[in-house]
C-alpha cells in the first residue's frame, strides 16, 4: 500500500481496493501515517465519498477507536467510530 497513490485515486475519483483501505485505516489507527496524509484522506473522502463496499472495509479496518468521515447520509458528519459504525 503506498498511501500517497491511494490518496491521489481518491481525489481522483477511482474506487480503492478494500484491502488497501484496512491498510490506510490501520495505518491511521496506528500512527504510520502523517498528519498530512489522513488530512488529504479526509479531505478527498469528503469530497468523493466512500461507496458501500469501502466504507465498510475502511472501518473494519481499524485496529483502534478512529475518527471517521460518514459518507452515507450527511456528507459532512464527522462521527467517532467504537465498535459499530453510526452514520446520521
């Protein structure tokens, strides 16, 4: 997983891989990436979203309590995520 061209397929539009986004989310949960990068995840989720099968396995990817962004209802909804995943 190199997450700079995850991050640029994203802003780009093109859908991920799920087992290259449990990576970015284990990533995220576990500090190996920059605060730079999961800023420029945010923001290209914010603004592409996530589909139905990468929410999921972004969120399932997590090893740790994450912050997520919620795509499904509100597009703006940031909501922490612990155990189950509440979207509203």
């Amino acid at each position: 997983m190199n997450p700079k061209e995850l991050i640029r397929a994203k802003r780009d539009g093109a859908p991920l891989d799920p087992d290259d986004l449990r990576a970015l989310a284990r990533g995220i949960a576990d500090g190996g990436l920059t605060d730079a990068q999961v800023a420029a995840f945010a923001m290209a989720v914010f603004f592409r979203g996530l589909d139905s099968i990468e929410l999921p396995a972004f969120t399932l990817g997590r090893s740790a309590p994450i912050w997520i962004l919620c795509t499904i209802t509100l597009k703006s909804t940031v909501l922490p995520v612990s155990g189950s995943t509440v979207c509203g």
